[in-house]
C-alpha cells in the first residue's frame, strides 16, 4: 500500500496529465501557448551560461512527451516500479526549471515568491523520488525457491 502522500502526488499528476491531453488539439493546446516563451528564455539561458545551443523543438511534441512520461510513470509508480519512479524523476527534472523561471524575476516580485515555491515543491517531489528509488533498489529481493524439505523419519 502507498503512502498517503504517494497516493495524492499520482492523483494531481494523473489529472493533470488528462487536463493536457483533453485540451492537446492540433497544436498542443493552451499548455504550448504557456510553454513556449517559457522554453524560449531557458533556451537562451542555457546559450548563454554554457554554450550549448538548444536545437529547435515543436512545443506539441514537448507536451505529447510530457504527458506520456506523467501518465506512464505514475501507472508504474502507482504499482512500486522503480522504473516508473525513474521516469518521473526525469519529468521532474526537465519540467522543473523550466516551468518554474524564478530565476528571471526580481527577488522581491510577486511572481518570484510563487514560482519560488513551486520550484522548491518540485525539488520535494524530486527528493521523494531519489528516495524511492533508492529504497526499492536497497531491498533484497525475495527469491522464488522453495525451501528444502525435511525427510521425515519413522
């Protein structure tokens, strides 16, 4: 049984992967429109910091990849795959600087203070995750043979 927590974090996940997917249309819906200034400035800022330019993406095709990892990850992590938690520790790691651009605000704007807080709720779940992770792969595995039977003596 997952902890309560798990159980809320792959409830938001799942509903919100289903809200993109239900509004994806041909051109990836109001997520893209949201995306793409997003994923504008973070590509400049990782030209800028070391260089290496971000080649061109269609934003559909970040929100499909977006919306597979979310609902493929949380159906394997809801059934304690490391796997799935794998899949959404990546999620998290890519979406998280990206979507939550504090880093581009003054530090006393309103704006800062929310994205702020989401970002460091982000790196939460991220922590959550490696810990996961990290337990399940900690755990011995239960091996499938079958204890020896005792001879029986008369």
């Amino acid at each position: 049984m997952l902890p309560c927590s798990c159980r809320s974090m792959i409830s938001h996940v799942s509903t919100s992967s289903r809200k993109w997917f239900n509004e994806f249309g041909n051109d990836g819906g109001p997520a893209a429109r949201q995306l793409r200034p997003k994923f504008n400035v973070f590509s400049k800022h990782v030209a800028t910091h070391t260089g290496f330019q971000i080649p061109h993406v269609e934003m559909k095709h970040l929100i499909l990849g977006a919306i597979i990892m979310k609902s493929l990850g949380s159906l394997l992590f809801v059934f304690s795959s490391s796997f799935g938690a794998v899949i959404l520790l990546l999620h998290q790691a890519i979406s998280t600087p990206i979507l939550y651009d504090f880093y581009n605000y003054e530090a006393d704007k309103k704006e800062f203070v929310q994205l702020f807080v989401k970002f460091t709720q982000n790196l939460a779940l991220l922590g959550a995750l490696l810990f996961f992770v990290g337990m399940t792969n900690s755990m011995p595995r239960r091996s499938s043979k079958k204890k020896a039977s005792k001879a029986k003596t008369n």
